[in-house]
C-alpha cells in the first residue's frame, strides 16, 4: 500500500526542555507540557495527562506499564533522534489505559492526524508493542512505517478512528478499530491506479 504520511518530516528541534528520562512512578496524577523529552517518558505508575502539541521523544521509549494511565487530546508523540542511534519505541504493557487523540484537520499545534510517529527507519528487534487491551483508545494515526507492531489494543467502539501504519503487524485478541475517521485529520492512502475494461 502507498504510505499516506510519505511526506511529513520532523519539526526542528533542540535542547531537551522537556526534561530527561522522564518518568512517573508514584500513584499521583501529573500534566506535563509539549516539548522535547530527551530520553523518553516512561509511566510506571499514577495518571499523566498530556497537554495539546507535540511531544518529541529523542532517544527514548514511550512506555507505560499495566495499570499506569495516560490521557491527551490534540497530541503528536515522535519517537527520534538528534544523533541518529538509540531511536525508542513504543511499549504499552496489558492493563494499561491509553487515551490519545491526534490533532484534527486544521489544528495549529501538533501533527493533523498523527497520534504516534515513530520515525527509526529500521527495524528494531522486538518491534512496537500496543497491548492496552479494551482500555486503549488512540484515535489517529500509528505511524511507524519501518517497525514491527504486536498489537492486541483498541477499544471496542465504531465511532472512533485508528489508523495502523507499519511494515508488518501482528494481531493478537480481541482488536479492534474504529472506523468513523470524518475530520480527524488521518490521511488515506491513495490506491493504485487499474486498468478497467
């Protein structure tokens, strides 16, 4: 199939404002603010909500553990790297509840449509890992067009939007897409042309 985001590139960026190896690990419930997060965000524990724009990961995973949850509206997460090694992944464990919506058509902050961009251009050796099971919910797009992605997530409604963009992609359980993608942003690719008699 034809990539559908082929042409996004990274917003420039510098500095780690964000902070280093951010991680929650405590039952308490924290906001964090857009910026660059060197070394990943890593949520153990407790509720962290995400305030609308991107995130961009340089270097570090997205993780969050069963039982943690994380919560956000109008968020682009980019996994990369400033010195192209140590790229991280995504890895969100059974038990987990994930909240995400990307940016909409016409949004002036974050990615349209981009819920999850990881942009490693290879393969890495355990892939990307979505198992949030009935409580993950991102409607956009997972982009990751040079990984692996386990999933076993995805809440069970029709009136959400998940997009799935990846080099291969295992499904386990009970997963489920929702299909109501009006004015979220996400982009379809475009098909082959085909010869009709």
């Amino acid at each position: 199939m034809p990539n559908p985001y082929a042409s996004l590139t990274v917003p420039t960026y510098s500095g780690c404002g964000g902070g280093t190896n951010y991680k929650l690990n405590s039952n308490t419930t924290a906001t964090i603010s857009p910026g660059v997060y060197c070394g990943g965000i890593d949520v153990e524990k407790g509720t962290l909500n995400l305030n609308p724009g991107t995130y961009i990961l340089d270097g570090g995973n997205f993780k969050v553990n069963g039982g943690a949850t994380i919560t956000g509206t109008g968020v682009t997460i980019i996994l990369t790297s400033s010195t192209g090694t140590n790229y991280g992944s995504v890895d969100i464990e059974g038990g987990a509840t994930v909240t995400l919506t990307a940016p909409i058509s016409g949004a002036t902050v974050g990615i349209p449509g981009i819920a999850i961009w990881d942009t490693n251009p290879t393969m890495t050796a355990n892939g990307e890992k979505f198992n949030g099971g009935s409580t993950e919910n991102i409607t956009g797009a997972i982009y990751t067009p040079s990984q692996q992605v386990n999933y076993s997530g995805g809440a069970s409604t029709s009136t959400g939007c998940t997009q799935l963009v990846a080099l291969t992609v295992t499904f386990t359980g009970n997963a489920n897409f929702g299909n109501s993608c009006t004015n979220s942003g996400v982009s379809e690719p475009l098909l082959p042309p085909a010869l009709v008699e």
